[in-house]
C-alpha cells in the first residue's frame, strides 16, 4: 500500500462523458460571435486588446506551474482551457479605450491571484474573470475617459466616437431619459457604448444557445436573472414597462448572465440553490443600477459568488433514494 498514490480533486465528484476541456472548447466556440462582432464594432484596437488578455492569461498559468517544478509537457498534457475562457472574458469585459497593457495586468491577476493561488481549477471562490474586470475597472477607469461608441460606418472604415453609456439617463429617477438607440441597436450593438464584448446582444445569446443545446449550461438560470433585473427595474420605475427592454438589453447584463453567471464552480450545487441565486443576483444588479446610474453586474456576481458556501449549507439535496417517510393516520 506504500506505493499507492491518493488523488484529491475537488468536488461535485460526478462521472460524465463531458471533461473540463471540451466543456472549456465549447465555451471558447460560443464566445466566438460576440468576439467576432467586438472586432467588427470597434476595430483593430479590440482585437490587440483580446489577443494580449488571451495570451497573458494562458501564459501566467504556464509560469505559474512551471514555478511550481511541472514540466512544460505534463502542463500541456493538463491543460484544459479555463485559462483560455478566462483570458478572453476579461478582454470582452472593457472597452478599447483603456491602455493596452490593463487587459495584461486583469488576466495576471485573474490566473495568478483569484484561480491558480486557490489550487487552480475549481477551487476558486469567485470567478476569475469577474473579479479580473473588476481590478482593470477599480485600477484603471481614471484613465479612461468617455465610453468609445462604435458608428454604424465603423465596419467600412468610419469613425469612432465616444459618449456615456445608456444606463445613467435611463436609470435616474429625478431625470429618466430613454436612450435615443432603438430596441433593435441595443441587440446588435449598432451604435453603443460600451465594452467589447457585451454590445452585440444577438451574439451572446446565439453562444448562450449553443451552450444550452449540447447541454453545458441549463438557459432558465441566466433567464431567471434576465427577467428578474427587467421586472425589477420597471418595479423601481413606477411599473413602466418601457425600461424593460433596455434595461436587459443595455451593460453587461447577457454577457454576465451567460457566460459568468453560470461558473460552475462559484454556483450552488442545487436546482433550489440556484434559482434563489439568480434571483437575488437580479434584483442587486438592478437596485445597484438604480443606485449607482452604473454598469454593477460584476460587482453583483462577485458578491453572490460569496454567499455560495452558505446556500450550499442550507439548502442541501436530497440524498440519492430517499424517499420521505408518510406517518400513518393517528400517529404522534
């Protein structure tokens, strides 16, 4: 028994067909939409941005275990893409008009401090990419200026413009002005402010339905916390029903929904766990934004994420085969 090696590995300790990587490739193909139309909104200033968070998050990864005496081919061999996922969510994440080197300096501290310092993968606490986007907002926002807004000439060679974003005229309760974009540019992107990655609404959906076909994520979670943040918000706006649409259309409300949201490691465990997760997730993103006129989804999953272990505490599943006990008639 000496020779005997035990393997830990972090829980749910669930056989599947599915593994860690071709879970992570399919995410990478079903972020390719909103990637693809980040770069044809805003150009070749989106794509360096992409290609160095991609690049320095797959590299601190590789450092990060070389340090740790691991062979460059074992880390290869192990290699499962969550680093790639990570890498181009902090990317899609801001906007071009932050410094090249602040999507470098977000994938670092994603990898480094948020994933690999924990164990690496699915030992984290919060999401890397969210808490990556929120040290780039938290360390560089002073430097940027106006949000860059894509024109509708920019995929022929136009110019780009930069304005505030939609959510602070739309969400002001002394003064509430409607964004002047219709419906149809909020979910293509036409025309608005904003990160790369979360403009083209169309586009994270269409990934978010890939996802969902092959069964990787289940859709009525990020639906959940849609439709809970736009009933939510018409709610604090006198039940108008006319902030619905541009309140989910409008931030980072899909991307983080999609994409984020749905981590498996920093979700609960249970059916029950994650509808009260996914509401409350959509009625702080939406009192934020009430609050704050700003963009809050990050800050909203990064704070559930936290309270995770204590839904997992109380809400616990069933054990496998149980079935409940009927006392019979007159028993005490």
């Amino acid at each position: 028994m000496a020779d005997r090696l035990l393997k830990f590995s972090s829980s749910p300790h669930v056989k599947s067909p599915k593994t860690t990587r071709q879970i992570m490739i399919h995410v990478c193909i079903a972020l390719m939409p909103a990637v693809i139309m980040g770069i044809v909104l805003f150009g070749g200033m989106a794509a360096l941005i992409l290609s160095l968070s991609l690049v320095s998050a797959v590299a601190s990864e590789f450092v990060y275990l070389l340090i740790c005496k691991k062979s460059f081919r074992q880390i290869a061999r192990e290699f499962d893409f969550t680093s790639c996922v990570t890498g181009l969510l902090v990317g899609m994440s801001i906007g071009v008009n932050y410094p090249w080197y602040a999507p470098i300096f977000g994938s670092v501290f994603a990898i480094i401090v948020v994933k690999m310092i924990f164990g690496g993968t699915g030992k984290n606490l919060v999401n890397p990419a969210v808490t990556g986007r929120i040290f780039i907002f938290m360390s560089f926002q002073a430097m940027v200026g106006a949000w860059v807004i894509p024109n509708i000439n920019s995929i022929t060679g136009g110019q780009i413009n930069s304005g505030a974003t939609i959510l602070g005229g739309l969400l002001d309760a002394k003064n509430p002005t409607f964004p002047t974009l219709s419906n149809w540019d909020l979910l293509l992107g036409t025309g608005l402010a904003g990160c790369i990655g979360e403009t083209c609404k169309l586009a994270l959906i269409l990934g978010g339905i890939y996802l969902a076909v092959l069964g990787i994520i289940n859709i009525g979670y990020p639906v959940i916390y849609v439709a809970v943040t736009g009933l939510f918000t018409v709610a604090l706006n006198g039940f108008n029903f006319g902030y619905f649409l541009p309140a989910i259309l409008s931030g980072g409300l899909m991307l983080g929904a999609i994409f984020m949201a749905t981590d498996y490691t920093t979700t609960p465990n249970t059916t029950l766990g994650n509808i009260i997760y996914f509401v409350m997730l959509g009625l702080i993103t939406a009192g934020l934004r009430q609050a704050t006129h700003m963009e809050v989804v990050s800050f909203a999953i990064l704070f559930m994420n936290l309270f995770v272990p204590l839904i997992d505490k109380f809400v616990l599943p069933n054990p496998f085969g149980y079935k409940k006990i009927k006392k019979a008639k007159g028993a005490k």
